[in-house]
C-alpha cells in the first residue's frame, strides 16, 4: 500500500510517498481504508523532532521506552485522525462490521498518512454521521478532543465569559464553537484575514488582535483559553478575574504556573496532561455534527503526494482550521 514515510527528523522535505505492506487487524482490530486524514501541529512536531521533549514523549507513547527514538523516529508514517471504511474486522469486534464508514483517532500510534491502518476497536473511533463527508469527519476529531478536554478542565460552564485566543486555527475554531455549546459568553480573538470566517462560527464578539487591545485593564474573563500557545499568563492574568482560570493548549513555563497557581491566590492555570483521546468524547461530538451544532473548518486540502506541500503549508502558522490530505 501507499504510504507517507520518513526515515529522520528534519524539515517538511525529509517525507517520501513509499509502498509499505498492508496491516492486518489482530484480535480486537479493525482495518480501515482511509479516505481523508489530516496533517496537524503534532504531526508537524514530532517530524521535526526539533525539541528533546517532543522525541522524549513520541518515543514514550509509541514505544513505550522514553530513549528508543531520540536519534531516530521509530513510527515511519505520521497521521492521527482520519476517516475512512471498515476494510476488515480481526477476531472478537463486535462494534464494527465491514463497510462501515468511522471516523476518529490514532492517537498515540499514528500511522493514518496511509491507504489502510490498523486500530483497535476500543480506540477512540466511531461510525460516521452519513450526511458529513469523509474531508469533513477527519478534520473533527484532534482540534476538538483537545478543545474540550481544555475547555472541561477550565470547568467552563453557562453564563462564563470566556476568551478564545487563535480562535482560527484547528483548536481555535473547535473552541469557539464548543465554548457556546458549553453555555458560555464567547469573545473570540483572531487577526482581520481570519474575521469573517471566525465570525460564522457565532461567537458573541470577535476581536481583531492586531487592530484592538483585546485585554484591556478592567476587562474580566471567567476563562482564556490560549488555543495557540503564543498567549503567556503573565501578560493575560489581569484580564481575569479572582477566580478565573487560564486554559493553555501548551507551552512548558505553565508547568511551573498551574502548581504554583493551585496554591496561590488569585486567577489559577489548569492544563489537561496528557491529552485525553475518548471513545465517549468522539460519539460526543459525533452527536454535535448531526445536529448541526458543530462543524469543522477546513482551510485546504492537498492529495496524498503533495504530503510535503500540504506540512510546509501548516507549518507557515497561517492556516484557517485544517489541511485535510486525500487519500
């Protein structure tokens, strides 16, 4: 089968289209023919293998053994979520049938930046809305399962005033959206190219950042939610108030904040680590896109062989949603 590879950490280039033998489900397993996956910043991060804690945690999750894949990646195609058909069923499943169209993540094993992979059926998969595309479903999942999983742990709820900062990027644009589901009194922050497509998705103001002061003195937030990790605490904890919370995607300074907040007066810094990837969250937001409370933003979409076009755009930080690769 056809399959994304690569072989050493490094820019966007270090990626080659390859052949590859087909996976077989074991018991338990599915087979998944994929449609459409996407290519998305964790994709991005562990390719580059530019930090020593990227390749420290890639090669806890996919190995097991923190030092395994320092110098070299051991998972040779990338790729977390997807969508696609039930190619075959491996002893024991009982959820999925052949034919099934699924969608969700690979998360923590990769290997979707192919024509088939290999799950187990308890991973965080479920069967797909029949009225949402394959392109659709498969940019669902990663934005919006660390969205929510964030934006629970903040304890947002009804009646917060919550602020989305990169409210239009992957994470972002599933913030906004699941912060109002949530109950919440959204400001959504963005730059002016992004406006009108942050603007669609029905937050209760929008901010242009690079044109408004977007946390002025006296301005109290319940939550901020930094969706990009380019929004530091110490620059926004004024804009909250005595018990707000601020909710980062990332950023390794707030591993020194949320424990010294915990005990500390005042605005506290709550992150989810690690990532959860559920099964119930999936069918939570499987829920959402038949009812049209939800839908993901996709910005572009590449071909399976223009991988490297496809990561290069992404990499640019200028993307609106997400890159969607066709399979």
């Amino acid at each position: 089968m056809r399959a994304v590879l690569f072989d050493r950490y490094g820019p966007p280039e270090v990626l080659r289209l390859g052949k590859v033998e087909r996976p077989q489900p074991g018991d338990g397993e599915v087979l998944i023919k994929v449609v459409a996956t996407t290519v998305n910043r964790t994709d991005c991060a562990i390719r580059a293998g530019a930090h020593f804690v990227d390749r420290f945690g890639y090669s806890i999750v996919t190995t097991g053994n923190p030092f395994k894949a320092l110098r070299h990646p051991v998972t040779k195609t990338l790729g977390t979520e997807l969508a696609g058909v039930i190619e075959a069923i491996g002893p024991g499943v009982r959820e999925f049938a052949v034919g099934d169209e699924v969608f969700g993540m690979n998360a923590g094993k990769f290997g979707a930046h192919a024509e088939y992979v290999s799950m187990r059926e308890s991973a965080p998969i479920v069967t797909k809305p029949s009225g949402i595309s394959f392109e659709e479903a498969a940019a669902v999942s990663d934005g919006a399962l660390l969205a929510l999983g964030c934006l629970r742990k903040a304890g947002v709820h009804d009646g917060q005033r919550v602020m989305v900062y990169g409210a239009s990027g992957a994470i972002g644009t599933a913030g906004v959206q699941l912060a109002g589901i949530l109950g919440a009194d959204v400001t959504a922050v963005c730059n002016l190219a992004n406006v009108d497509v942050v603007r669609s998705l029905a937050p209760d103001r929008v901010i242009d950042y690079q044109t408004e002061d977007f946390l002025p003195t006296g301005a109290r937030y319940d939550v901020i939610f930094d969706a990009v990790g380019k929004l530091p605490f110490a620059r926004c904890r004024h804009a909250l108030g005595k018990r707000g919370v601020y909710a980062p995607t990332d950023g390794w300074s707030n591993l020194f904040w949320a424990p010294w907040t915990s005990v500390a007066g005042g605005p506290k810094v709550r992150m989810q680590i690690p990532p959860r990837y559920r099964k119930t969250d999936v069918l939570f937001l499987r829920g959402l896109l038949e009812s049209g409370a939800y839908r993901a933003v996709i910005d572009r979409r590449y071909p399976l062989e223009q991988v490297v076009e496809a990561t290069t755009y992404v990499e640019t930080e200028q993307k609106t949603g997400n890159v969607v690769l066709t399979v």
